[in-house]
C-alpha cells in the first residue's frame, strides 16, 4: 500500500475544492435559466389572460 503523503492530501483537498466551485457555477447558471423560463411561462399566462378579458 503506497504512503499518504502531505502533497497527496493538498491535492486530494484542492480538487475536492475545485469540484465544489465548478458545481457552484453550474447549478447556479441552470437555476439562472429555470428561472427565465419559469418567468416566461407566467408572463405568457399573464398576456393570455388580458388578452381573453379585452376579448
């Protein structure tokens, strides 16, 4: 069995690191877009709604 030495736990540690930003960044540029679309679906309802009572 190999030894743990200090450099294997800095590196273990900086991708660890690494790996939670990069998942930050992704899901907060998908919930970025779930939101837009979210938003998008209600105004759409909101236009089709005015539209009906003009009607």
């Amino acid at each position: 069995m190999p030894d743990v030495t200090v450099i294997n736990i800095i590196l273990l540690a900086l991708t660890a690191v690494i790996g939670v930003i990069v998942g930050w960044v992704v899901r907060g540029r998908r919930s970025s877009q779930e939101k837009a679309a979210i938003n998008a679906g209600w105004q759409e309802q909101i236009e089709a709604q005015s539209n009906k009572a003009r009607a």
